[in-house]
C-alpha cells in the first residue's frame, strides 16, 4: 500500500509498511514509557558473576538494567536501551544505574562482605558527556566509595565515533583508577592493535562467537585469535555467553583469563549477589 504523506509542501509517496509501523507504535509507547520509569521505581539491578578461570573464584559482577512496565512487563535492554540512546532519557536512566550500584556496592561492604568491582555500561552519550568523569567521582564520593570498585565498559562503536576524544576520556578514568574493559568485541571494525593506543584493561569476546565455538571452525579462530592478540597486547581476555562444560573447557584450553554465563550464572539479584560472595568467601 501507499501511505500520502506531506513534506516540507511537496507531496510525497512512501512504500507502507505495516510492520515497519507496528515497530513505530513499539518504539514510541517504550519512549513514552521511559520518561517515568525511573521516578516511579520500575528499574530494577542485576549482577552476573564473572569467574577467573584459573583461581575458579568470583573476580568481578557486571550490572545489568532490568525495567518491568505495570503493564508491557519485562522489556529487554536490547530493546530499550536503543531507544532511550536516541532520546536524552539515557543519561538519566545511566545515573540511576550508577546510584544504584554504588548504594549496593556500599550496603554489602557495611555488612562485611568483600565486594569485587563491579562493570558497569556506559551508554555512548554517557560515555561522551562532557562531565562524565566528575559525575562519576561525585557519585563515587557520595557513597564512600574508590574508582577500583567500579569497572567501565563500553563498545568499539562508542569508541569510533570520536576516537581521540574517548582516548582522552580513556585515559582519564584510567588515571583516576577505574578497570577498563572494551565490550562485545568482535562485532565492530576495529582491530585489537589499534585499540592497543586505548588505555584499556581487558577484553570481553562478544557471545555471538562463544554460542558455536564448537561446532562453527570459524568462530573457534577467531576467539583463538582474539585471546593471542589481546595477550600479546597486554589485555585480560573474558569470554562472554559461556554456556556449556565444553565451551569453559575450550576457553581454558586457549587460555582465557576469564568467563562470564550462564554456565556458571545467571544475572542475580542483590541479595543473591551477596549471598554468593558469602558462600564463596567460606569455600
Ligand atoms: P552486554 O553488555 O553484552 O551484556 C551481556 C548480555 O548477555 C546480558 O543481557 C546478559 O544477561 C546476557 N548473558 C549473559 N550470559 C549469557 C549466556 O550464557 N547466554 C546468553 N544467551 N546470554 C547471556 P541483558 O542483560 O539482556 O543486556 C543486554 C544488553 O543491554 C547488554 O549487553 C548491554 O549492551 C545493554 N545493557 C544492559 N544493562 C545496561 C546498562 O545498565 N546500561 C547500558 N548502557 N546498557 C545496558
Ligand atoms: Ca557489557
Ligand atoms: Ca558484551
Ligand atoms: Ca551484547
């Protein structure tokens, strides 16, 4: 069908597409949606354990958004996150992130536990934010809390946009003592030698190569590739999406420094988080 549509007073024909429309509809009740969802508590915090293969114990938790709408139920961040970079609504759902991690970082230590870092996702307009480092040490400084307790991830495409800009907020974070891990990669166009001039920590190999690494040769290259070059380079490598006995088994074999899956957990709330963190301390 054609849809008439009227633009800038020329008329004009669109190929219609129902499902392109239906897309629409989603997109504009999320980001409708969005605009309350932080005020009125629909935003919850999960943490995913992320084990060093070679001493078998927790090193570290990434924080993952969860957001469950009174009545769309529980959206996606793959979904939502898209949509809330493109409005402003990003940053102001990236602070609560970041509250909300630092008041359960801090509410764990009060209690005794030993709190490893956690990672954190930076968004690429959080990421760009001109006052991003000073936003971070002001929350930071709020709750008591040291760089070393957090670690930032973000994507080789928040990287490229500006790459002498982020070097420089790169550096600048890692100055102050904060970990550094570039996520999902693999997926992008950069390769790890150029990222070498980046102040980065680690590496976290995207899942979509850890899923087939056993039945797909290819993928199996290029995690093996991956883990040689960021050692080379002077990087800890994680392998994201671990899921079996056979693909930690793989991975180990290859000499990676760290996994993250449901192999081992999934996402957990704060309590469990706690719970784990107690349980591992004894063992
Ligand atoms: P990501 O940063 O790559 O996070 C890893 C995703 O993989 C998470 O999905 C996690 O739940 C999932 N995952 C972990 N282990 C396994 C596994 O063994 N198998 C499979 N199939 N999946 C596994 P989640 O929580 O749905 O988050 C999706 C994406 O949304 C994240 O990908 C990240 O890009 C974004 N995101 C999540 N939380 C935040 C946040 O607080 N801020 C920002 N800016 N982005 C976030
Ligand atoms: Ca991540
Ligand atoms: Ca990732
Ligand atoms: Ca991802």
């Amino acid at each position: 069908a054609l849809n008439h549509v009227k633009k800038n007073g020329k008329a004009k024909y669109q190929l219609y597409d129902p499902q392109m429309s239906e897309r629409l509809k989603e997109k504009t009740s999320i980001e409708l949606a969005l605009e309350s969802s932080a005020q009125n508590g629909e935003f919850d915090l999960y943490y995913q354990p992320v084990i060093d293969i070679v001493s078998g114990s927790i090193c570290g938790f990434e924080a993952l958004i969860r957001w469950r709408h009174p009545s769309m139920g529980l959206i996606s961040p793959e979904k939502f996150i898209p949509i809330a970079e493109q409005s402003s609504s990003i940053v102001a759902i990236g602070r609560w992130v970041l509250h909300r991690a630092c008041s359960d970082i801090r509410s764990a230590l009060d209690a005794g536990v030993q709190m490893p870092p956690i990672a954190i996702n930076l968004s690429g307009k959080q990421f760009s934010q001109i006052n991003l480092v000073d936003d971070l040490m002001t929350i930071l400084a709020e709750y008591q809390l040291a760089p070393k307790n957090l670690s930032i991830e973000i994507t080789e495409g928040v990287l490229m946009t500006d790459p002498i800009a982020s070097k420089n907020t790169l550096g600048k974070l890692r100055d102050l003592g904060f970990s550094l891990a570039l996520d999902d990669f693999g997926t992008g166009y950069s390769s790890l030698s150029y990222l070498k001039n980046f102040s980065f920590d680690k590496v976290k190999i995207d899942q979509s190569f850890v899923r087939e690494l056993l039945v797909n040769s290819s993928d199996a290259a290029i995690v093996k590739a991956i883990i040689n070059m960021g050692h080379n380079l002077g990087l800890r490598v994680l392998a994201e999406g671990v899921e079996t006995e056979a693909q930690c088994v793989f991975l180990r074999d290859q000499l990676v420094d760290e996994i993250q899956g449901y192999y081992f957990s999934r996402p957990l709330e704060r309590e469990q988080m706690r719970q784990l963190l107690h349980d591992n301390r004894r063992l």
